[in-house]
C-alpha cells in the first residue's frame, strides 16, 4: 500500500491498478500511455491519454487502470502541486489519502 499526501508520480504495468479511496477532488494527469479511471456509483467510461488529466468529481473509491501498455501519471491530492521529484514503480498500488491524527 501507498499512503498518498503528496504529488506522486507512478508507474504502472500494463493491467495494473491505482486505488483511490475518498480522493474527491485529486487530479489525475496522465503523462504516458493511456489509463482507464471508474468511479464508485458512476457509469461514466473516463478514459485518459497521455497529456490530459482528469479531476476526481465524487468520494467514493476510484480505481486508475493502465490499458494498451504501461503508463505514467501524476496523482496530485485536491490542492497540491505537481510532482518533480522521481517517479514511483508501483505496478500494482493501492493509494489511500492520509488519515488526519
């Protein structure tokens, strides 16, 4: 598991997936390949290619998968910066924001 509380940038295998519980308003900025985004309770197909994002609109669990090969993205907490720092190999993640103490 990776805790998310700040701008990562990840890796992910082809088939591999991003868990994203209660991540309303993250940003998901996909830098290559393409990736697959689901939404608990939406019927919505998202579809991400390299150099579009995509906002997270509802709570709920999110699942990223990347499709047609590996892909890159940036996932950016709602009110965080984009990440310049190294990208994470995480073929199979599940990110989970921060829990307050």
């Amino acid at each position: 598991m990776v805790c998310l509380d700040t701008a990562s940038r990840i890796h992910v295998r082809r088939g591999g997936i991003i868990r994203l519980d209660g991540a309303m308003g993250t940003t998901i900025l996909c830098h290559a390949g393409a990736v697959w985004v689901t939404l608990e309770d939406d019927a919505r197909d998202i579809l991400i290619e390299a150099g579009e994002s995509f906002v997270i609109d509802r709570g709920g669990l999110s699942l990223l998968c990347a499709i047609a090969g590996p892909a890159e993205v940036e996932v950016s907490p709602a009110g965080q910066v984009s990440a310049d720092g190294p990208i994470h190999d995480v073929p199979d993640a599940v990110i989970q924001p921060a829990r307050a103490a």
